[in-house]
C-alpha cells in the first residue's frame, strides 16, 4: 500500500517538475531573445506573444500529464486529474 501511494506521489511530483523546468526553461530563453519586452517596462502585449505563451504553456502541461500518467503505478486518470487540480492551485498563486 505505501510503496503505491509514494509511486503515486512520485509521479504527480514528476509531472510537476517536468512542467516547471520546461516553463522556466523556456521563459528564460524567451527573454533572453527579447521576445516579450523585459519585466519592469509595462508595455501591451500583442495578441501573437500571448498566443505563443498559451501554446508553449499548454503542450508543457500536456507533457507532464502525460509524464504522470506513465509513471502512475495504476489509475492513471485520477493522478492527471490530482496534477491538474495543483497546477491550478499553483497557477493562482502565481498570479497574486
């Protein structure tokens, strides 16, 4: 039973960081190529910048549902469902 549920931990854990380092990663280079203007200077952004954040965001986060699901040790969908609750969680903490 234990060695289930820390499979279980691990792989919703797994997902996470996977979809952490991909959008830090991919936050980073975006800056550093100057594809959205620098943090402090307030400027609107164009509908393509925020098209392009909700494309990477989105296959980021369908990349590690998936990486949670492979990794569960059995009902697979139910761990996805408990990422996807953090993810949400995490995101609107985030945002304040």
């Amino acid at each position: 039973m234990k060695k289930n549920m820390f499979k279980s931990i691990g792989a919703i854990l797994a997902g996470f960081i996977a979809v952490v380092i991909a959008s830090i990663e991919t936050e980073f280079l975006r800056d550093s190529l100057a594809i959205f203007p620098p943090q402090p200077q307030p400027q609107p952004y164009t509908w393509l910048m925020l098209m392009f954040a909700l494309i990477y965001r989105s296959l980021y986060t369908v990349t590690g549902g998936y990486v949670t699901v492979r990794l569960a040790p059995n009902r697979p969908l139910q761990h996805a469902i408990v990422l996807g609750f953090i993810g949400i969680v995490a995101g609107t903490i985030g945002t304040m």
